[in-house]
C-alpha cells in the first residue's frame, strides 16, 4: 500500500478536507448566556435602592463630614423624626429624617453615632435589605402566578388534556397552564362556511423591561429650614409707657376673662 502524508502514522500534516475545529465559539455562547441570566433578573425597586445606599454611604464615610445641603433645622416639626439618630447626644438638636446618620451634626459639628452604633445599623440594613428583597421577590411570583391562572388554556377533548386538566397532589398552576403555551383557536368563517384552524401563542410577561420602558421620575427636593441666626432680632423701639407691648405686629388684643 502506497503510504501518504494523510496516511503515515503520526503525520502532523492535515488535509484540507478535514474542516478544523473551532472551540473559540464556545465562549461567547456562554457569555450570552449569562447576559440572558442578568438580563432576566429583575430591577431592584426605590426602597431597596436607598436601603442600599445609606447602608454603603455608612461604610464609607467616617461620620464627621457635615451634609453638603447643610442638614435641616426644623427639629421634627416640618419632617417626620429620623428613625436612626432622632437626637444629637452632644448639643441635643432634634433631628428629622433629612438629617441622614453618616453625617455630622449640623449644629455641633460632632459624630451622631459611636462605631458600635454604625456597625449595628450597618447590620441591621443589610437584614431589612434582605427581607424587603425576599418579600418582593414572593410579591412578584404570587403576581405572575395570578397572571398564568387568569390567563388559563384553551380547552381540548384529548384524553391527554383531560388528564393534565386533573390536577392531583404534586401538580400545580404552572405545569398545568404554562404561560407561552401554543393554543390551537377554532374559527367559522361566515361567507366560506368553513372552520380554519390557527395557533395562538400568548406575549410572555416581562415585568423588567416593562419597568425599563417607564420613565424615571426625579426626587422631589425637600424644603430644608435654613441655620438660625447667631444674634436675636428684637425690635429697638422700646415704649416706657407698654413695656410689654408685642412688637412683633400680630396685633393681639388683651380680652380679660370676665368679658369671654
């Protein structure tokens, strides 16, 4: 037998019939496949997102930088009363919920919080983090869940339709009536006089590009009460005959009780 370079034992020399093998394509498959995974994941809602936010801007900063907005000196009158530093320990200022606790007082200047107390808040927002994440997530499956159940399925008279219709122990809503299940639609044409069949395929439910497509709407800007004045305004025209008078222009009328 006449011995070739295709046909000697341990040639390296290929022949250029054999197509070569390509395993550089085997990447980018799974590439796309984890950009279908993360595509799929949904989007993180406003609470989670600011839960998220204070818990890194703890972490982050040290504690003694003051708010570059200058905080808010409305002492819980004007906004709710924060629910993690309601009160500086060192100068005793009220704090609202614009008063954020990575921030020094805007008063003091002095930490609002020890680096035992940060690291307790820091843990317990990584745990309401998590629960608010676990509670959207059942939220968002008993919703789709009740999508699929209204949705339903077209009813057939096959033998195999009327036992998956017979929902026994370990069966659910889901294997019984998948969401992009093909269903076939009988339909009478009135001038022909002939019954056409067509199949239907609902539109899947994609709750993360619905939200996607939604606009973002800004944060409203709060109205923050401005740093008090170091010197007290009084009035400078003092009367000797009314020295209580009200000099600041309410026009308050004095009604002894017998008179009420």
């Amino acid at each position: 037998m006449h011995h070739t370079a295709w046909t000697k034992k341990g040639s390296s020399l290929p022949s250029d019939r054999i197509p070569p093998k390509v395993q550089a394509q085997a990447a980018p498959s799974k590439a796309k496949g984890k950009q279908k995974q993360n595509d799929s994941t949904p989007p993180k809602s406003k609470e989670v997102r600011a839960l998220e936010k204070l818990r890194d801007d703890l972490r982050k900063t040290s504690g003694q930088d003051k708010d570059p907005k200058g905080g808010c000196f409305c002492q819980a009158r004007m906004h709710t009363l924060s629910p993690y530093t309601p009160i500086c320990r060192a100068c005793g200022l009220i704090l609202c919920e614009l008063n954020l606790p990575h921030f020094a007082c805007p008063h003091c200047g002095n930490a609002l919080l020890t680096s035992a107390a940060r690291d307790s808040l820091v843990e317990s927002l990584s745990a309401k983090v998590d629960e608010t994440l676990a509670k959207e997530e059942e939220e968002r499956q008993r919703a789709i869940q009740a999508a699929r159940n209204a949705e339903g399925a077209f009813p057939t008279l096959s033998a195999a339709a009327s036992r998956a219709g017979t929902r026994g122990p370990g069966s659910d809503a889901q294997t019984s009536h998948p969401v992009n299940q093909t269903h076939k639609v009988l339909s009478l044409d009135s001038k022909t006089r002939k019954v056409k069949v067509s199949s239907y395929t609902p539109p899947a439910i994609s709750r993360a590009a619905s939200a996607e497509r939604a606009p973002k709407q800004a944060e409203p800007e709060h109205k923050r009460v401005p740093t008090p004045p170091i010197e007290v305004v009084c009035s400078s025209a003092a009367n000797s005959q009314r020295p209580w008078a009200n000099t600041r222009g309410l026009n308050a009328t004095y009604v002894p009780p017998s008179r009420a």
